[in-house]
C-alpha cells in the first residue's frame, strides 16, 4: 500500500474589511489635523482631475475605515493633550506650593535624597555635591590618605514666584498683560552635610 503525500494545508487568513493604503492613512492624518478634505486629498499625494478633488475627497471620507481611522488619531491626539496638560499643571502647582523645608530632618540637617518627598522633585533645578575629606592614617602603608567622611550638598530651587504667576495666568486670574514675560530668575539654593553611612 502506497503512502499518500502530505500536502501542506493552506491557513486561512481573514481580515475585518480592507486594508488603508499608505495614502489614505496619510489622508487620515492630514484631515485629522486641518478638516478640509480637498486640500488633505492633494497633500495626501492622490491624482485628480475628473471627478474633482472634492468630490473624490468626499467619496473617501464615506468609507466607513476612512471614518474610523481619522475617530482613533482624534481620539489618540485629544489623550495625548490631556496627559500633557494634566503633568503641566501638576509640576507647576508643585513647583509653587510644595515645601521647601521637607529636605531637613528635625535637626535641621539635609535629608540624604532618596528621603526627600517625591513631590520637590519638581521644584528642583539642579543638585551639586561636594565630598568632606579628611586625611586619616593609613594602616598597611603607615602613611596618610585622604578619606571621604561626608558630603556637602548645594540643592537649587525653581523660584515659587514665577510658578504662581504662570498658574494664576493660564487660571484667567490675571491676564498677560499684568504679569509680562516672566523673568528668568537665579535659582533658590539650599546646602547642608550628611554624613555617608545615612546614604
């Protein structure tokens, strides 16, 4: 008895209406953005003559993935602006409203940062760190070395001032025109010591 072949079997593949082509994707786009078909349909690189620009523009926007597509960019672009907007207005009210203090312990020492709240973290403009050496006896050689026994740190601040003035403005608390262009400022700078082993 002759074995029969194994003929590979074909995989069906089914797709939920056709495919965009690269040029109603870009189509998409452009009306997403600026809401006249005609000009998108020319941009978008499309050939035209008869029928016109327009009219081959309004067909296209009847195609019911035409619709969708241009639905998801809006609705992609309108979250997209609500993140940024809503990080914006975060950092800005936490930049003129969160205490300063919250990086000193009870002594009044410098908290080391990983100790300091996550809210300043917006309100700072730049962090130097100085080492506190001393020279110590070396024990194999007998000689002197220098050893790290602390650090100094020089913490900058963004000014609350400017914060304030830009949330009171995009509020309508105060107009443009009462606070102008917001001066560039020299950053508030706080120091203090720690010890290493905090660290």
């Amino acid at each position: 008895m002759a074995k029969r072949k194994a003929t590979p079997r074909k995989l069906k593949h089914k797709t939920v209406g056709p495919e965009l082509s690269l040029r109603e994707i870009r189509f998409c786009q452009l009306y997403a953005e600026t809401e006249n078909a005609t000009q998108s349909y020319v941009d978008a690189g499309f050939s035209h003559g008869r029928p016109t620009a327009g009219q081959l523009a309004f067909r296209l926007l009847k195609k019911v993935q035409i619709r969708e597509h241009i639905q998801d960019l809006r609705d992609a672009a309108c979250e997209s602006a609500k993140i940024t907007t809503a990080k914006i207005a975060r950092s800005l009210s936490q930049q003129a409203f969160t205490d300063r203090r919250a990086v000193f312990d009870t002594q009044g020492r410098m908290k080391p940062p990983h100790q300091w709240p996550k809210e300043l973290a917006a309100c700072i403009a730049g962090i130097e760190v100085d080492n506190l050496e001393e020279w110590k006896v070396d024990t194999e050689s007998g000689g002197r070395k220098k050893a790290i026994v602390g650090y100094r740190w020089k913490v900058k601040f963004e000014r609350s001032t400017e914060a304030k003035k830009i949330l009171a403005q995009w509020l309508g608390m105060i107009g443009a025109e009462a606070t102008g262009v917001v001066p560039q400022s020299n950053p508030l700078v706080v120091g203090g010591e720690a010890d290493p082993s905090a660290l």
